[in-house]
C-alpha cells in the first residue's frame, strides 16, 4: 500500500491526510488559493459544502430510502396469521376391481354440503388404463404405454368433467353410484372434483364375490396419489392370494419398490425393485412372485422413487374371507386401530418395527367404559426391523372394542406401523375376514360413503377426553332427506351405534361425523352384507378430509429490496 502523502499548509492550517488510491474513490481536490481579503481555507470550504450535500443524496439513494423518509408504521401483530380458506381441488385413485375374479364392483362418490363460499366446479370418475400384465406374472419388465384412447380421460365437456367419465357428481349433498369396469384386465379408477365440490369429496369402492375363491365382501375408501404406502397383516402362507395394486394417473412414469418385511427382516428380491407404471395405467403384482417362500405375516412397504401412484393391497385367504387391507397410518410410536365388532370370532394382530431399534408395545383396548388391558395379551415385543404376530383370540368378549398399542416406557418411544385381522363366523362354519389398521383422528369432519339400509354399524372411539360427535346421513343416491344425530363418548370409550337413516331413503347414502367437542376420536365404518349363510362384512376408517387449508397472509415490506 502507498503511503498517504502529506502537504504543507499555513500556520493556520492543520496537517491532514490526503485519500490513497486503496480507497476507489477520486482524490480530493486541492483548495484554491484565498481571494484577497478572504480568510485562507474559505474557499475550499465553499466548494466543498454543495459536494457533500450532492454526495448524501447520493448515498441516501442507494442505502435506504427510509433514510430519505420516516420508515412506515410496524404492521399490527395479527397481520400475519394465517386465514382458512377450502380447498379447490381433491383428488384420488381407486384400484383395480379384484382380478380374476366374478363379482359385482361399484363406486360411490359423495361431497357432504359445505358453508364456504365456493361455487360451480365438477367431480367425476374416469378409468385408467387396463394392466400391462396380467396379475400372474411377475413385474420385472416395464409396463407397456396404453394404447391411445385407452388410458387418460378424453377431453373435458363444458360442466368440466371428461366426455367418457364413468360417473359425476352434480352437487354436495347428494351421492351418486355406478358400476366399476368389469374383467381380468379392468383397469383402476381416478376421482377429481374441483370448486365447491372439492372440500370432502370422497369416493367408496365396494366388491361382493360370491364364488369359492375370494369368497367376501371387499371395501375400501381410495386415496391420494402419493409417494409411501405401509401395509401390516399381508401373508404368502397358506391360501392366501394377496397383490398389490399399482395405478399411476398421473402424466409422467413412476418407479417403484415393493419392500417386504417378514419375521426375519427385509426379504431381498430384485423383482420388487424398479418396477415402471406408465402414465394412465394399473399394474397388479402377486407377492408370491416377489417373496422368497411362504411368509405368515408381512408388512409391505410400496416407495415411488419418481412419480406417484394409488396403491393398495387385497388379501384373499380362500373360502376363509378377503378385504383390501387398508393402507395405514404413518409410523408412529402410538397407533390405534377403531372398528373391533361384538362378534368377533378371531383377531390377528401384526407390528413391524423400524431397522433401527426394537419396539416394546402395551396392548389395550377401549370398551363402553375406557381403557382396558386384555388378559393374556398385555404386550408385544417387536425386534428392529422384523415383524412380531400375536393371536388375540376373541378378545372383545362379545363387546365392540378400539384397539390400542403404546410405548410400555415412555422413554423409549419407537415407530410402529400396524395390521388386526378381524374375523366373524357364520352359520355352517363359514367366515368372512377384514382387515383394521392404525388411523388418525377424525378431525373436523370425516365422510365414508357407500352406507345401505340396515346394514352400517358405526364405531366412534375417544382417544382422550370425553367428546361429542355429529353424525350426519345424508340422502340417499335415489332421495331421501338427511338426519344428524349427537353422540357423547366417554374419555377412551368407544360406543358402537346403527347408522342413522335418511327419511324416505332410496338407495345407498353417506355418512358424515364431526367433532364437537373433546376428543379426539377416531372412527370406523362396518359394512355387512350377509349372502348364503357367510357374514360378508368390511370395515373402512374415517379420515380427516382436510376440506379447508391454512393461507398465510402477506404484508408489505418496502425494506425486503434490501436484504
């Protein structure tokens, strides 16, 4: 660095440093010589004073115009809370109508009536495209593009939905049905409803066989596209036929792996990996193809590594009963699974625990009065990344039952993902079987459609406190006028009740419950449909159906160009 320079001044001058080049600014300039009779210095000053104020402006322009002007009053404290607003589109993904066999399958798609402002929109169901490969054959080569025509929904008409929908929705409150497609090759189902239709739009998919294999009643409420998908309770003992269903509605390609965990761990199997669904079409993949031997009790893990798919999982155990097992709540320390029948004939319960550490779990289940811990059954001891199987025998004593399972030491919380296989028995020992798994709260609102005259049980259980609920029937798919009715629970009771009817109800009908007050509460639909002496029956939980969202509100901030 070059040293500053200094210059001489008069006596009456003191000695100042000159700026240095290092600065990046011009040097200053050198004062003019005093005009006669004016001081020395005067006249630098003169000349430096109109530069100083030239160069303020100057700065004040560049560093902060609130330095120019007052800064602008603080925003009030609640300028910033969020607001709640509905949503305006819902969508989700119905799988394959169970392949290779004979039965009757159909859709029932329900929006309960909102109090938001939203207005017109439109909610339909379209077809997928069919499988690539039938449900035999191992996954291990991509699926093929379907054919043009085939897969998306054709364009939309002018109410919004597509031309060839296989069923709309004209308006909340008022549930529609129709058949699904029919055949080995029938294909999955995507559901859209948009606008005022969106905020609750659920969508029921019911399955009666009658014929010896797959003898049962099969149900369950489609869900979103998504990313991660937990099965518990899935076996390829026995006669089992269980497979999982793939169905990519989305316009890109998805890759997925189908993990299986079993007694002793991950069960490696190249033919569960990569597995390519096409946009706009259904894959079916047997677990026998992509396990090793026959395993009792599985918990299935179904991962997208790109894209997104609908998945879910149907159990099949020969003349013994079958259902979709239900996809289950995100691991979690405490897992509760609502809707144990009186009857209850026989109950299998399946955990699987993380890699990373063992579970020690408390068994409990809710009655009409609380909390309990069954006799012979307190707990169950999970290892790290296994499958652990309890037989819980009849264990809701020819009372209706939650099923709880909690950490046994607070201090070691792991979590678990869980399956309860619940049998019923007939006359002639016949049986049908559905599957529970673990569920959230029902929230504000919760909708399961597909509800038929004498044949919905309702399963209302309180976690907590002791709570209120509403349940609402609505009307039915050919009219009928919708009833509410108020349920109190006790603090971890469950109370089961038959579902409240629509007056002059024509054809099958939802049901709605919300909480009023205490909770939270979970909640779980029966649906039974007794044919030639077996007790066809299935279970569906009742889900938030996150109708509304929270927006955050934006305030003006001039200062954000600074930062």
């Amino acid at each position: 660095m070059k040293k500053p320079a200094f210059r001489k001044k008069s006596a009456a001058e003191a000695v100042e440093p000159a700026e240095t080049e290092q600065s990046g600014h011009a040097p200053a300039e050198a004062p003019e010589p005093a005009a006669p009779g004016r001081p020395a210095g005067r006249s630098g000053g003169a000349r430096t004073t109109p530069s100083l104020l030239a160069a303020a402006v100057v700065l004040a322009a560049v560093f902060g115009i609130a330095e120019a002007r007052p800064p602008a009053a603080p925003a009030k404290a609640d300028a910033g809370a969020p607001t709640t607003a509905q949503v305006e589109r819902t969508a989700a993904v119905c799988p394959q109508p169970l392949q290779g066999l004979t039965g009757s399958t159909t859709f029932t798609a329900y929006t309960p009536p909102g109090t938001g402002g939203a207005t017109g929109g439109a909610g339909w169901l379209s077809d997928a495209a069919a499988p690539a490969t039938p449900p035999t054959a191992a996954p291990s080569a991509p699926a093929t593009p379907a054919p043009s025509g085939s897969g998306a929904p054709a364009a939309p008409d002018k109410g919004g939905a597509p031309a060839d929908a296989r069923l709309t929705l004209a308006k909340p409150g008022s549930p529609v049905t129709g058949p699904a497609a029919n055949g080995d090759t029938a294909p999955g189902t995507g559901a859209v409803a948009t606008g005022a239709l969106a905020p609750g739009f659920t969508v029921t998919q019911t399955t009666v066989v009658t014929e010896q294999r797959g003898l049962g009643l099969s149900g369950l409420t489609c869900t979103p596209a998504g990313t991660s998908f937990w099965f518990a309770g899935a076996s390829t003992a026995g006669d089992r036929v269980d497979y999982v269903s793939l169905v990519n509605t989305e316009s890109s390609a998805a890759v997925v792996d189908i993990k299986l965990y079993g007694d002793k761990g991950l069960i490696e199997n190249d033919a569960a990996n990569g597995i390519t669904v096409a946009p706009g079409s259904s894959q079916s993949v047997l677990l026998p193809t992509i396990s090793k031997g026959a395993v009792t009790d599985l918990a299935v893990h179904v991962v997208a590594r790109s894209g997104r798919v609908g998945a879910a999982l149907h159990a099949a155990d020969g003349s013994k009963g079958a259902d979709w097992i239900p996809a289950s709540a995100d691991p979690a320390p405490t897992q509760v699974l609502p809707g144990l029948p009186a009857d209850t004939s026989a109950a299998h319960l399946v955990v699987w625990a993380p890699p990373e550490d063992d579970a020690d779990l408390k068994i409990q289940l809710s009655g009409k009065n609380g909390w309990f811990t069954p006799a012979g059954n307190e707990s169950i001891h999970i290892k790290a990344g296994m499958v652990a199987a309890v037989d819980l025998g009849k264990v809701t004593r020819d009372e209706v039952a939650g099923l709880r399972l909690s950490p046994t030491d607070d201090k070691h919380p792991t979590p678990v993902v869980a399956g309860l296989r619940v049998d019923r028995a007939g006359g002639g020992g016949k049986s049908d079987a559905a599957w529970l798994t673990g569920s959230a709260p029902v929230g504000a609102r919760a909708t399961v459609a597909d509800n038929r005259a004498g044949a919905s049980t309702l399963f209302l259980t309180s976690t907590g406190d002791a709570a209120t609920v509403r349940v609402t029937a609505s009307a039915g798919t050919g009219g009928g006028t919708p009833v509410s009715k108020d349920v109190e629970l006790p603090a971890g009771g469950t109370v089961a009740l038959p579902a409240p009817e629509p007056g002059g109800l024509n054809g099958s009908f939802a049901l709605t419950v919300e909480t009023v007050s205490g909770g939270p509460v979970v909640a779980a639909r029966m649906l039974s449909l007794p044919t030639k002496d077996v007790p066809m029956f299935t279970v569906q939980a009742l889900h938030d159906d996150h109708s509304t969202v929270k927006v955050p509100r934006a305030g003006q901030d001039p200062g954000v160009v600074l930062r």
